[in-house]
C-alpha cells in the first residue's frame, strides 16, 4: 500500500548500490545523508540554503515534535512539511532511540513506553501505534516504527528481551498504518549478537515492510566491533528495499557503510561539531576556534566552493565564533553540511561511472 518505490540502479563488487528512492516529496538518489532536523530544523540553516547545498531529504523526530509543538498544532499548519518550509522527502525517527537516552524519564514495557515529557513533565504513553498514528498525521514521506534501544553493555537477555519487543511492536504498528503516502520501515536491533541480529531481521523481513534500517550501533561500542555488525545484517536484509543505517555517520563511516551496502544516513555530526569549532575537511579536522586561526585569511578549505568558503576567511569565522555571534555558527554548519553532501555527491558518482571506491576515497581525503 505504500507509494515508497526503489530501484537498485548500478552495483560495486563490494555490495555498494547506486539507488532510486521515489517518495510523495520527490525522487533521490541514495546512497543518501540525511541532515537532522530533530525539531523540525536543521539547526541555523533554512531550507532554501539546505536545497542549494543539495540536501535531497531530511530527518525529523516524532518524539520531540509531539512535545513541542504538538501533533494537532503541526496538523492545523498544514503538516511538517509546511512547518518546515521543507518541500521534498522527511524521514522521522519514532522516539525508540529517547527510550534509552532518556531512560530516566521512561518505563518500558510489553505494552509502550510511560514517559515524563523532557519539556514540561507531563506524564505521557508511546505505543508502536502511536508512533504510527503520529508520523502519518505529520504528513511525512518514510516513518519508522517503535523500537526498542538498548546500550553498549547490556546484558544479552536485555538485548533479547528489546528483540523481541521491537518484532512484536513492530506487528502491531504494520497493522494499524492507513496512509499509503507514509512508508513504514522496521528497525533491526540485536546489539552485538549476530544470532540475535539475525533473529530481529528474519522476524521484520517476514512483516514485509517497504524498507528496513539498522539501529542499535554507535551506541557506545567500540567502533571495531560496529563494521562487522552492520556487515553481517545488511547481508540479511532484502535487495529490492531500502537499507538505513541509524546514526552511524563520520566521513570514512559514511564510505565504509556505503561500500557494505546501505541506502540512507543520518548523523548530528557535520551540524554538532559545527556548533563547536570543528570542521570537516580533506586534509582532516580544523578546530577553527584555535588561536592559530586569528589572523589566518584563508578560508577553511582551499578550493571549496561553499558560501562560507567563497565569502569568509578562518579568522573571520573564528571571531564570529569566540564572539557567540549566530553567523559563525551557521557558517561553520553551511561548510560541514557541503563537505558531507559533496561527499555523498562522489560515492554517488563514483558508483555510476564505476570507480567507486577510489574516486569517492578521494573526495573524503584524509577521512578516508
């Protein structure tokens, strides 16, 4: 019943894909970065410059938009998409990952998740069918169900206990969905057990959703225990459906993951970082806030054709930023965000013309 379709277009030796997402909001092709918009922004960037940036698809959270500013006040603006100002696809997460990162406020059962709102204390039930029943009424184009996620280090009886948990909410929010505008994916959990990897993926495959992502990673295990997970799962998950990674996204993840063969990202780390003085660039990181930076003209990477590159010298970014002012900080998250969608452009066509991944390698730099 969805109107999600997907098309493998081209294919690498290492399992990476060249793909055709076609959404109510427009077609893109994957594999893809999503900028997060936990709130309903991406933070200090409108969406026109988002566009120009070539951002093709955006994350929110259901969890945090039901907070503030409510379900019913995003409905009667005409949905998120208007909300936003944001035209083409949004992805929103269900709240599965708040349910462990804010575990002091929940209580988690076989039923949903009673919760004491972040914002104001209110005492509130998330079930897998509310989660539905909230992202079709924000109008988005993919929606997640309810999962439940659990932390580096938890016992394997927890880890299996969130197995089968998020199977079994997965079932229930599947049954309920009526809005073939918004997709449905599931989410693969099982931690670092691959039996139990592999158990969480049999059991969502059979529901049948239209796509799948992969959760439970970057959640405080070693990054050398990450790859070999996620590589063992997206082998388990269907090749004519969409392969979402959650949250796993640094330059040399985004290449790595990609070559595996994973559709969609999304990461706070290109805005994040921003935020805090740390840019992405070929030759590494720069801590623009250093006092190397005071008087240097340059601008943070030579020859990059961002707006902030082509109008702003480190220095000026630098002052901007010691000095709090909100333009060094929208400066700085401009630079990341076109240095990560640069970099998705490249595997991209790396993955076309069939070079991937030497060409795409080379874009990253020294992340790679």
């Amino acid at each position: 019943m969805s109107a999600l379709a997907f098309e493998v277009v081209a294919t690498a030796p290492s399992g990476a894909r060249l793909g055709r997402l076609t959404t109510p909001h427009g077609v893109l092709e994957t594999p893809a970065f999503m900028p997060v918009a936990t709130q309903g922004t991406v933070k200090g960037v409108p969406p026109r410059e988002l566009e120009e940036l070539g951002a093709s698809i955006v994350l929110a959270n259901a969890y945090h938009l039901a907070q503030r500013p409510g379900v019913e006040a995003i409905r009667a603006l005409g949905g998120l998409h208007a909300l936003m100002g944001w035209n083409g696809p949004i992805l929103t997460d269900s709240g599965g990952y708040q349910v462990m990162s804010l575990a002091d406020l929940v209580r988690v059962d076989d039923d949903g998740v009673a919760y004491r709102s972040h914002v104001d204390g209110r005492a509130g039930v998330l079930r897998p069918e509310d989660a539905v029943a909230v992202q079709e009424a924000l109008g988005v184009d993919i929606a997640m169900s309810l999962d439940e996620c659990v932390p580096a280090g938890a016992s394997r009886a927890a880890v299996a206990r969130a197995v089968a948990r998020t199977t079994a909410w997965a079932a229930r929010g599947l049954a309920v969905r009526t809005r073939a505008e918004t997709a449905l994916f599931g989410i693969v959990q099982g931690g670092l057990d691959p039996a139990l990897r592999a158990e969480s993926a049999a059991s969502l495959v059979a529901l049948g959703f239209d796509g799948y992502a992969v959760g439970g990673l970057s959640v405080g295990e070693p990054p050398t225990a990450t790859a070999p997970v996620a590589a063992a799962t997206v082998a388990l998950l269907p090749a004519d459906r969409p392969r979402y990674l959650m949250g796993v996204g640094t330059p040399a993840d985004l290449l790595r993951f990609a070559a595996m063969g994973y559709d969609l990202f999304d990461c706070v780390l290109p805005t994040r970082n921003a935020r805090n003085g740390m840019l992405f660039t070929r030759q590494g990181k720069l801590m623009i806030r250093n006092a190397a930076h005071a008087r240097d003209p340059r601008p943070i990477e030579e020859g990059c054709p961002c707006s902030t590159c082509v109008r702003f010298s480190r220095g000026a970014i630098r002052h901007l930023m010691l000095a709090r002012e909100m333009l060094g900080a929208h400066l700085a998250t401009v630079h990341n965000l076109h240095f990560y969608l640069t970099l998705m452009r490249e595997i991209r066509a790396a993955l076309r013309d069939g070079t991937f991944p030497a060409r795409a390698a080379a874009a990253a730099g020294a992340w790679a």
